[in-house]
C-alpha cells in the first residue's frame, strides 16, 4: 500500500525555506544594522569635513555613484578602466545570459542593446540546455563505460565516488585557487564564487575581471566562461543525482509493497540481463 509523500514533500520543502529564512536573518541582519549606520556615520564625517557641501548635494552624488554601479561602471579609478563591452567580457556576458547566471553587475543600458538581449535569451536558453543535455548524456555514457570496465563488487559506488572526486577538484577545489591568485580573494570567498556561479544562483557580489586596480588578460574572462559552461553540466548532474536519490529515499520510506509483487520482480530482474547499476539522469 502506498503512502502518498506529495504533501510531506511540499511539507518539507516549505520548511527548509522556513528554515534557511530564520537562520539567514539570524546570521546576517545584525551585520548589516551595523554597516548601515557605519555608512550613515561616514556621511556626517563627510559633511563635517567638507562644509561647503550640503546633504543634498552628497545625496546627489551618491546617486550618481549607484547608477554608475548599476550600470556597470566601477566608480574607483578613471575613466581609462578597461571596457566592459571588450570582445572578452561580452563574451563572459553572452555565456551568463544562457545559462540564466545573470549576476546583475553588467547590464545592457541601450534600448537596442535590452531587446536584442530578450530574443538572444528567447534563443540561447533552450540552446544552451539542449547543449547541457546533450553534455549530460555523453558524460553518463562514460560513466557507464567506466562501470564496466571496473570488475569488483561495489563498482557502481567506485564509479561515483570517481566521478564526483575528479568533479569536485577539477571544479570545485582547484579554481578558487586560480581565483584567490588572480583576483586577491580569500580561498573561502573564491569557493564561495565558485559554488554560486556553477549553481546558476549568481548573486553578482562577487563577479571576476572586474577589479579597476588589476591587469587582466584579455582572454581570463572568456576562460573562465568556458569553465562555467563545463562546470555548470557537472553540478547539474550531481544536483539531478541527489534529487534522484532523495525521491527514491521518499518513495522506500513511504511505500510498503506487496510481498508477492517483490517475489515475482525478483524473478522477472534474475531473468534479465544485467543493466548498470547507477543511473545518472541527464
């Protein structure tokens, strides 16, 4: 008899989110009290040292600077920063539009510029995914050759433990190295990046190539975008493979079968042949 775990899913679903809400608010709303009146305090320094200013004047110009930033002008330095509409970081910015990263520091500010970017997406989403997809399946069929090359019980636990260990280094562990080298961030923060950048989540608080102090390759931020493209398939797999096995969990915990049905299974899967052990869906 089957117990229906629908609404114990949604049950728990919605508690997670719960969950993460109390727990975000508890971590981060005091900090950010704090560096709210730090900034208000920096103001009214400000002001104090530079009379001839007014509050609205410093308004304004505060103004000035969050538009500059919203329009992804970094307002340290001058004005001979290296161009964001560079063939690389168009490049960089064409790749987090259809894979929906978006990370919201680079935007197109024309009017041409924001339609031709709704059809590009219109196109370039489904593209993309049919590219993944496509990605997903070749590396499952890999991952099946390599379950029959390996001849010792437990091979489909060795094929994944193989698969999210080479995973995890080349795309976890390994580039926020590059990223704490290059960009002068914390390995913590350049992990950080990495995980919400191969996600899709793309917060934009961290985003590379866009520090006005440092030189830059030309070609960094079309890497790194090739990187994501790779990366974003490997964590989708894993992501397909944890939900996979959370619904079958869900399924065996909430199901009791019928014995006579699981005898006669077992009889009709002796006389099959032998399909891999691991199945992960692309």
């Amino acid at each position: 008899q089957q117990i229906g775990w629908t609404p114990l899913l949604v049950l728990g679903y919605l508690f997670y989110l719960l969950l993460g809400a109390m727990v975000f608010q508890l971590l981060e709303k005091q900090a950010e009290t704090h560096f709210r009146d730090q900034v208000q305090l920096e103001k009214l320094k400000f002001l104090q040292n530079y009379t001839c200013l007014d509050k609205k004047a410093l308004e304004r110009f505060v103004q000035v600077l969050m538009e500059a930033w919203e329009k992804g002008v970094n307002p340290k330095g001058n004005s001979t920063n290296p161009s964001n509409w560079d063939f690389s970081n168009s490049f960089f910015f064409a790749g987090t539009v259809v894979t929906t990263i978006g990370y919201g520091n680079l935007s197109p500010s024309t009017v041409a510029g924001q339609i031709f970017c709704v059809f590009y997406a219109l196109f370039g989403v489904p593209l993309n995914l049919a590219f993944l997809n496509q990605l997903g399946k070749s590396l499952n069929a890999h991952l099946i050759t390599l379950e029959r090359w390996v001849q010792k019980p437990g091979r489909a636990q060795v094929q994944l433990a193989i698969f999210l260990t080479a995973g995890t280094l080349l795309f976890l562990v390994f580039p926020p190295l590059v990223f704490s080298y290059i960009e002068g961030w914390s390995y913590g923060e350049g992990f950080y990046f990495t995980f919400i950048t191969l996600s899709t989540i793309g917060f934009g608080d961290y985003v590379v190539g866009t520090n006005p102090n440092k030189h830059y390759i030309p070609v960094y931020r079309s890497l790194t975008a090739i990187w994501i493209v790779f990366g974003l398939a490997w964590l989708a797999l894993v992501f397909n493979v944890g939900a996979d096995l959370m619904e079958k969990f869900l399924q065996l915990k909430w199901h009791k079968p019928d014995l006579s049905l699981a005898e006669g299974a077992t009889i009709k899967l002796e006389d099959e042949p032998e399909q891999p052990r691991i199945h992960i869906p692309s």
